[in-house]
C-alpha cells in the first residue's frame, strides 16, 4: 500500500489549499540567459523556462551562494495548466491501477505526494522550480534520485530527508538548500528538487497570510 512520508504537509492538506491568493501582478521572466537551463521538459513554447520575475531574482541570489564548482541547473519552472492537470490525472490514474483497493480520495492525496492538484499547483502560478545541481562542465551531481523520480520508483529516496541515500547525494542536498533558502525558497519535503517562492505551499511554510502568484498565463 501507497505510503505518505511522516509528518509531510502534503500540498493537498487543508493547510494549504485554505490559504488565499493575493496576486501581486508580477510578470513571467525567462531564465535563460541568465542561468543554467536543462532541456529535458523542454516545450516548444518555452514556458519551462519561465518563471516569475521576484523568483528568478532570488535564484540568482542563491547561485552566487553556491561554493566554486557548483552551480544551479534549472529543470521546470512555469506549467501551464492543462499540462499540469494532465500530469496530477495521469499519475493518479497510474496509483489507482497498482493500488486497486484506493478511495477516490485516497488517490487523490496519494498523488499529491509528486504532482500538485491544479487548484493549488505553485508551477501553474511560475512561483515553482525543479531544479539540480552541476558542475561548470554541465555535469549533474548525485542527489540521490533523478529529477522527477516518483516516490514508487525511487523506494522513497525522493524525500528531501530520506535516509538511504549516499553520503555524497545527502552532502549535495543540504548544499542545494544552503543556498536557496537564505533565498527565501521553501521545499516539498517529498521531492528533493521542488522549491517554491509566492505559493500557497510558501505561505505555508514562512507563516505568511497569504500567497502572492496565483495561476498565470504565459501569454499574459
């Protein structure tokens, strides 16, 4: 059975999806140019490359934290959101059939352990980053897990805290996090990679009133 890591406020808890929205009107910046991009969530529009303005500002703050020889490898920022729903659907579709004996409810708060449900997913608002670490070769670090490694094919070691991963891959992550949450970034504990600014999640975590992106429109 399906298993949710221990004292996890899922993106799906009341906790979060009760947090309003106060929409600053920030636009949509692109980051390459400007930092390491990777391309393998490349769409031909370009909205993996794009994320809000105040979030980008601060991803540069926290790469010019990064000791010599690391830097920061963007994977996805801004989803749109019919490519985000389509995702959350899929993967809930995928634990419904290994796991025949989940509620409706259950898959859905399963699911949310990877993907965001589309009315509170932070890369649906550009305030989400799937990111990594590399060397000045473009080379990946060990962190443990791909990105985007769900918590099924990983036995869990997506966690940002699980326990059985090398001593190189945990040394990468706490690296990854000196530098982004001086930041101001926050993560989801279940995915290593996922870090937020602006988000319900965000709100959350730094006990602010409200969050500040709610979902956007690249063309906007």
């Amino acid at each position: 059975m399906w298993q949710s890591p221990n004292d996890v406020v899922l993106i799906s808890d009341p906790r979060v999806t009760s947090i309003p929205v106060q929409e600053c009107g920030e636009p949509l910046a692109d980051v390459r140019g400007r930092l390491r991009v990777d391309t393998r969530m490349a769409d031909d529009a370009g909205a993996y490359a794009h994320l809000r303005a105040g979030l980008l500002r601060r991803l540069e703050h926290a790469e010019s934290l990064l000791p010599s020889g690391y830097h920061l490898l963007i994977v996805e920022g801004y989803r749109p959101v019919a490519t985000q729903r389509r995702i959350f659907e899929g993967y809930r579709a995928e634990l419904r059939a290994t796991f025949a004996e989940m509620s409706e409810e259950e898959s859905h708060i399963a699911a949310s352990r990877y993907v965001s449900p589309v009315e509170v997913a932070p890369h649906t608002a550009g305030a989400a980053v799937d990111l990594t670490l590399c060397s000045p070769d473009g080379v990946e670090y060990d962190m443990g897990t791909q990105v985007n490694d769900n918590p099924e094919q990983s036995g869990g070691a997506c966690y940002t805290a699980a326990p059985d991963i090398s001593d190189d891959a945990r040394a990468h992550r706490k690296l990854l996090a000196a530098a982004l949450e001086p930041a101001g970034l926050v993560n989801y504990p279940t995915e290593w990679w996922h870090w937020s600014y602006g988000d319900r999640y965000w709100a959350m975590v730094t006990r602010t009133a409200h969050a500040v992106y709610g979902p956007v429109d690249l063309t906007t």
